[in-house]
C-alpha cells in the first residue's frame, strides 16, 4: 500500500502535466481558430458572441463546471482505499444528477433567450449564438461526469484526448458555421435593413463549433468508458471492503460536495457576465452606440482573453491534477507531504504564469499584428499589457482555491471569492463611472479581482494548515529568469525586425524567450535535476541540461 501511495504521489505531476500540455495544444489551436474567426465575424459579431458566451459560462457553472472536480475528489477518496463499488455509485449519482441539472437549465435558456439578450445584457441580437449554445450546457454536464471519474481514478489522458479532439472539432466547426451563417444574416439584413444581422448570425454560426466540439468530446470519452468499464468491474469484484454506501448518503454528501464548488465557482467565474452587463449598461447610459461598446467587448473576448487564457489553462490543469492526489495524501500521508504537494503544484505553476506575464508586457503588439489581422491592434496591446499581472494572480488564485477545496474546505474559497467579487464590481463601477476608463476598467478590475483572491486564500491556507508559500524558488527565481528573459527577447525581437520584417521576428524572439527563460531558471536553481526527471520527456530535457552544463553542483 505503501509502494503504491508513493507511485501515485510520484505520478501526479506527470498525470497534471499531460493535462497541462493538453491544454496548451487546445489553446494554440484555439488562438489560431480565432484569427480566421474574428475576421469573419468582426468585432461587433465577437461582441455578440461573447455576451452569449458569459451566459452560457455561468450556466456551466451551475450544472457542469463542478462535476469533474466532485466527482474526482469522490471516486479518488474511495479508489484510495480500495472501496470501488462505493466510487462507481457515487459515479451514477453523479451522471443522475448531470442529466437532470444540465437538461433543465439547458432548457431555461433555451425558453429564457430573448428575455436575457434584450432585457439583461442590453444586446438582443446575441439571442441567436445563445440558443445555438444552450443545448451544449446538457452534452457538458455529462461530459463532466466521465471526466472526473477517469481523474478520479487517476487517469488524465482521457480528459487530455478529449479536450483536444473537442477543440480540433470546434475549431473546424466554428469557422465553416460563420461562414454559412454570415451569408444568411447579410440575407437577412437586406430585407430587415439592418446590417448587424449578418455579424449577429455570424456569432452564432461561430458558436455551432462549441456544440459539435462538446458532442463529439462526449462519444469519444463515452467509447473510452466503456473500454475501461471491464478493468473497473474487475476492480469491483476484487472490493473486499465492508462498507456499502446507500445511495440516499451519496446524494447527500454529493451534494455537500457540489454545492460549495458551484459556489465557489459560480462566484469565481460570474465576474465575465458581471462585466459584460455592467459595462454594456454604463456605456449605453453614456451614449455609445450599440455596435461600439459590442465592438470594444469583442476585442477584450476574442483578442485579450483568448491569449490570457493558454497559461490560465495550465493552471486549470495541474489543479484538476492536484484534487484527487491531495485527498490521497491528506487521508493517507502526513501535514509535511500535504505541504510539499502544494508547493510543487505552485512552484510548476508559477514557473509558467511569470515569464508569460513577462512576455506578454514586452511582446504585446508584435504578438497582436501576428495573431490577429486587425486594422489597429493597439487597444487589444494595451489589454494585454495592463493586465499581464493578473495571470500570475489568476493561475495562483485557481491552486490555491483546488487545494482548499481538496482539504474539505469547501466554504472559504466561496467566502473568498464572493469579498474579491465585491471588491471587484466596486472598482469596476468606479472606473467606468468616475475615470471613464472604457474597456481598460474592466481588464484592471480583473486584476483587482485576482489578486485580492489571492491574498484572501493564502491567510485562509495559513490558518487553516499552517501553510506558507516558499518565495524563492516559486516566486523569486522565475521573477529574475523572466526578467533576463524579457531583455534578451527585446534585442533579439529588435536585431531580426530590421532585416526580417516585424512577424519573422516575433516568431523567432518567442523561441528565443523559450530557450533563454528555460536556461536561467536551471542555471539559477529554480528547477533541479531530480525534479525535471518527473516531467515529460524529464531524462531528454535533463540530458540536454547535462551538454550546456547548466546544472549547479
């Protein structure tokens, strides 16, 4: 038992960085869909789509977004002690309450559209992307539920291959959707006499992608499962253990389980549809015409988050990693080994969200020109380096809130977030009201809204473990490793602009950034050999290392 506690504590990471590099790979494809997307679209469309967007996030928080995470923290708790016929109860309790939930507020959206369009969001032609989106809200909740039963079993790679397949499906499906659909809303716009029926129907042709995407997610976990349903009956024949949950207790502690992270996440996660109806509301109130503040939310959802979002995922990943393996340890392990896994969950996330920071605060217009074939990238450079910082807070904020959570510590993270979401619609009020600030409020209101996150769960892991973050390797070095990054990156980027032109040399001050971060952070001691062995490809990346004679002795 003890061998096999010391395999899985060892795979975790292995199992989160699978996760990691599938999110990563789901990213880039997504920044790269979202450039062909965006142009036929527009930004006004992207607007549209993005109002739809906030809504359907928030229904997914109150369905599905909490089921991979409960019911990997349920089905690992018991797999760890060897009780596998209570884990695949708590497994059909869960798909139960996934059909239930997600068919019934599918539903209410799909009835509520126009209501929420026209009255809430102060945008009534996003109707059309918002009923094309609402029946995904069912495929996603089931969705959830095998997969975090893989995760809770300890198995990323289902998650991993599902990801990326929806969003190599969604992408395919988004671009052919707009295109078809812009036709028939230009159509549409000639007989009704108004043009924004074409980026309108557009956006909702973009957001067909997602549904294709989800559903074609679900059949491919769906065949997995039933593949893996034998191993896991043999498991249950071998269950030995004596205890029989009823199926009464299950719903409940289910429930205790759900409830907390839909809240958690609920007010995590509501600030983009806050946002959106409350910068909406003020700049209609402030005479700007409907087509220029849709505009300017396009820019933020389709340009700013979208490159935000690739190191968020990595944080998101290794954190659906950490729950079912911290449960292990806290039943099984000691405060040490809890302490030790939270700060190698951290360390590895912070060696990613810094030097993207980093590199989004120098690069932002020369990676905005590359990416995004807008007229003037200017405003969406601006984002992106107003609000760098809030990567680190966010990626540090989504750890911390998993690791709470994986204590049993369901209510603080809901505590934390409903004060940091207070203080965020405050300033965010003010800085539209007062300052004027336009859409450079809302990315800085982001920011106010991570960080207090932040500090918040950091006193609350303090108190409630005695936990404190070692600075030095998590903060400091990749702090220095980014900042000798970011001055190399410059030159470069500069030296290859006057003889290859702006996009070559983005291109290439990227892999440069890459190479020159991941040479620092050894060098400096942010990373050891030990600890790189752990990683994918661990033995060629140490045997790299060993031939540049980076390792200090």
């Amino acid at each position: 038992m003890a061998k096999q506690r010391k395999k899985r504590d060892k795979n975790f990471l292995l199992q989160g960085s699978i996760l990691a590099i599938a999110g990563v790979i789901t990213k880039i494809i997504g920044v790269v869909y979202r450039i062909p997307l965006t142009n036929i679209v527009g930004s006004e469309g992207m607007g549209y789509y993005s109002v739809a967007f906030s809504i359907y996030t928030i229904a997914l928080m109150l369905t599905s977004y909490s089921l991979p995470l409960a019911v990997s923290k349920l089905v690992s708790a018991r797999v760890a002690v060897g009780q596998y016929k209570n884990a695949y109860k708590v497994f059909r309790c869960a798909m139960m309450f996934a059909i239930i939930a997600g068919g019934v507020v599918a539903l209410m959206i799909f009835l509520g559209a126009d209501f929420i369009a026209a009255t809430v969001m102060q945008m009534d032609l996003s109707v059309y992307a918002l009923r094309v989106l609402a029946p995904c809200i069912f495929i996603v909740a089931v969705l959830g539920v095998l997969r975090g039963f893989f995760q809770g079993n300890g198995s990323m790679m289902p998650t991993a291959l599902s990801q990326v397949l929806e969003q190599i499906v969604n992408a395919v499906a988004s671009i052919a959707g707009a295109f078809v659909l812009l036709k028939v809303g230009k159509g549409l716009a000639e007989t009704r006499g108004d043009a924004s029926y074409g980026p309108a129907y557009a956006a909702a042709g973009g957001t067909v992608g997602t549904v294709a995407g989800a559903a074609f997610a679900l059949l491919t976990v769906i065949f997995v499962f039933f593949v893996y349903q034998r191993v896991f009956k043999k498991k249950m024949r071998r269950d030995r253990s004596r205890k029989r949950e009823s199926y009464r207790r299950i719903y409940k502690i289910l429930f205790l389980t759900i409830a907390p992270v839909i809240l958690s996440a609920t007010v995590y996660n509501v600030s983009d549809f806050l946002d959106t109806a409350i910068f909406n509301n003020i700049m209609a109130a402030q005479g700007y015409k409907k087509t220029e503040y849709a505009s300017f939310m396009g820019i933020f959802n389709s340009q700013y988050n979208t490159l935000v979002n690739v190191p968020l995922s990595v944080s998101s990943a290794l954190a659906a990693s950490l729950i079912p393996s911290l449960v292990t340890t806290v039943q099984t392990g000691s405060r040490k080994q809890v302490h030790n896994k939270i700060t190698t969950v951290t360390r590895f996330n912070m060696m990613i969200a810094i030097p993207c920071a980093v590199g989004f605060l120098i690069l932002a217009k020369p990676i905005m020109d590359l990416l995004f074939y807008a007229e003037d990238n200017r405003m969406a450079a601006l984002m992106l380096q107003l609000g760098a910082i809030s990567v680190v807070f966010f990626c540090l904020s989504t750890v911390t809130n998993s690791v709470l959570q994986g204590l049993d510590d369901m209510m603080t993270p809901v505590k934390n977030a409903a004060i940091s979401l207070l203080i965020h619609t405050l300033s965010l009020f003010l800085m539209l009201v007062v300052f004027k600030w336009n859409i450079y409020a809302v990315v800085i209101s982001k920011i106010v809204f991570s960080g207090a996150i932040c500090i918040l769960n950091a006193h609350a892991l303090r108190e409630r473990i005695g936990y404190v973050q070692e600075r030095k390797q998590t903060f400091v070095i990749p702090v220095f490793a980014s900042g000798i990054m970011g001055a190399v990156t410059v030159v470069v980027h500069l030296i290859f602009e006057l003889f290859a032109g702006a996009k070559i040399a983005t291109v290439i001050s990227l892999f440069a950034a890459v190479f020159v971060y991941g040479a620092a952070l050894v060098l400096l001691g942010g990373v050891t050999e030990e600890e790189m062995h752990d990683m994918p490809k661990g033995r060629t990346l140490v045997s790299i290392c060993r031939k540049l004679h980076l390792f200090r002795d």
